[in-house]
C-alpha cells in the first residue's frame, strides 16, 4: 500500500461556542494517505502490537496492516457478514474477530489465512469481545441479551448466562483480575465475575445508552461513554473500580453520540489523559483529573480537528 499524497498543513485558533465554551483547533503539519485496505466501510480497528494494526468491516475480511510501512501484511476471510467487533491477544500474533453472522473467529498472524478456532453459540449480531490476561478465555456478548464465557483451547462453552434486556455493546477485561466490564443499550454497566460469570457489581444507571467501555492499564479506573443528541447526554463518565467504585467525573462537551473513549498511553502526555470520539465528528483528549466533577460541566483543554496521518478508506464519509 503505497502513499497517495501528503499535504502541509499548519494552523492554530480558537473560537467560542454560543454556550460560552471556547474550543481550541489545531491542525498538524502533515498527514498522509494511503491506498484502502478495505473494499467497503471499516467498522472497527484495534492494535495488535506498536506496528500492525487488526481492521474489520463490511467486506467481511479482516485485515492486519502494517501502518508504520503502509501496506497490508495479511488477509483473513471466514465470516459471512460485517465484522463488528475485534479482540487482539497481548503479546501474541493471535486475534479474534467478531460477526454480524453471529460467530466468533479466531486467527494466527503467523499460521493459516483460515480461522483457527470457530466459536458459535449466540442467536445474534456478536457485539462484545473481551480475552482474559492469561489468554485462556474469551467472553463475548450479544444482542441476545446473553454473555458466553469460552475455553480459548478446546474451543468450548463453559458458561452462558443471559440478562432481560441485556443488549450488549462492548466488552473488556479488567487488567490482573477475574472481572469483565461491560456496557449496554439498558444504560447499564456491569462488572461480572468470570469465576461462575455472575454480576459482581453494578454501576449507577445511567440516562443514555452506554456504547463503549475501557479500563485502565492498572485496573484502577474505567471509562464509558453514552448516546445522546444535541449535547443531551454525549458523555463520558469516569468510575472507580476499587472498593468504593464511585463515579469520578464526567466530561461534557461533544453533541452527539459518543462511539468510543480509550485511555491514552501516559507517554504521550505530562499527565494522564483520555480521548472520546463522537458522530458529531470530533475528537477530543481531555485531562483525566481535572476534567470536571458529576455536578458540572466538563471543558475539553484540546480539540483534535486535524490528523497525523490518514487511512483512506472507500465508502467512508
């Protein structure tokens, strides 16, 4: 995948909004193209180590790309319908991707082009994934209002339990600890205990629905984030996952739904900070302890409105 173009960009203001908050917008020198590693429409996207990347979309392959060269390393096809969801193994070349097809399939960098373990139990759309730290178990969810916990060697079910009501939309795995998170179209978030996989905790209701979780690398903290429009709702929400498991904070600022938020690696910054991407077509990193409280508005203290480097990929918008 060679380069297409690289433009030079470089450009600093700040503007107000009518609502009095004054967002900041940079743009970086540089960002680059490159040819599409996809056919149609990326649904999803997730590190596999410091160069390759794992992507899944509506083509129904899943590719691992190579973004530091810019080409593809390796194609991988077996499922039926849109890929929704992806798993990547720590410090492996091993990966599992999930399915509108409703299987799960995992697959091996180095070995076949061909899944080498198949997972079928779910009776919908696969919309959670979460590998344990030993890599022994899989967790998925479903909009079945169910959650199966897998033998990653044997390939076998060994608990399903399902929750009225449950829709799940997303899945992870707490750091060091036999605990998943996971969020859901009931507004709710879970804490299950992989141990039986019974609900171990569960957070405060929330007023929108939760599309997105992620804990931090120590597994102190997670972060979730919701629906919402016209900035009613459109947040993400900072908890504790220690003892008390108390709401920290929330950060207000986008316009519609928030689709992810990630805690960013504390390398890239003086202090620890997180990013929320919404459909209001925004990026924004926050700082994570002087974000704001629950009783007040959050202010972002940078917008990205600009790219290091750019993935073009048809049937985007």
């Amino acid at each position: 995948m060679g380069k297409l173009q690289s433009k030079l960009k470089h450009s600093t203001y700040k503007y107000s909004r009518p609502d009095g908050i004054i967002e900041e917008r940079i743009q970086t020198k540089a960002f680059q193209e490159y040819s599409p590693a996809h056919v149609d429409t990326v649904s999803v996207v997730a590190a596999l180590n410091s160069d390759l990347c794992v992507s899944g979309g509506k083509d129904k392959t899943v590719v691992a790309y190579n973004w530091r060269a810019g080409n593809v390393v390796k194609r991988f096809k077996g499922h039926e319908r849109e890929i929704t969801k992806i798993a990547c193994v720590r410090k492996s070349d091993q990966f599992f991707s999930a399915s509108r097809d409703k299987m799960v399939m995992m697959w091996d960098l180095e070995g076949s082009s061909q899944p080498r373990q198949q997972f079928s139990g779910h009776t919908m759309v696969v919309t959670g994934l979460a590998v344990s730290p030993d890599s022994s178990q899989l967790c998925t969810g479903s909009r079945d209002n169910s959650l199966l916990l897998w033998d990653v060697g044997t390939g076998q079910c060994a608990e399903r339990v399902s929750v009225s009501r449950n829709l799940v939309t997303h899945l992870c795995w707490v750091p060091r600890e036999p605990y998943i998170l996971q969020t859901s179209e009931d507004k709710t978030i879970r804490l299950w205990d992989s141990r039986g996989l019974h609900v171990a905790h569960v957070f405060p209701v929330k007023q929108h629905i939760q599309t997105y979780c992620e804990v931090s690398e120590d597994g102190h903290r997670c972060i979730s984030c919701s629906s919402g429009f016209g900035g009613e709702g459109c947040e993400a929400t900072l908890w504790d996952l220690r003892q008390t498991r108390n709401r920290i904070c929330e950060y207000k600022g986008h316009f519609q739904t928030v689709a992810s938020c990630v805690f960013l690696p504390r390398a890239l910054a003086l202090m620890p900070v997180i990013a929320t991407s919404s459909h209001d077509c925004k990026v924004k990193i926050w700082n994570q302890d002087t974000g704001g409280s629950p009783s007040l508005p959050s202010l972002p203290f940078h917008l990205v409105s600009g790219w290091i480097r750019t993935l073009d990929f048809p049937g985007c918008c």
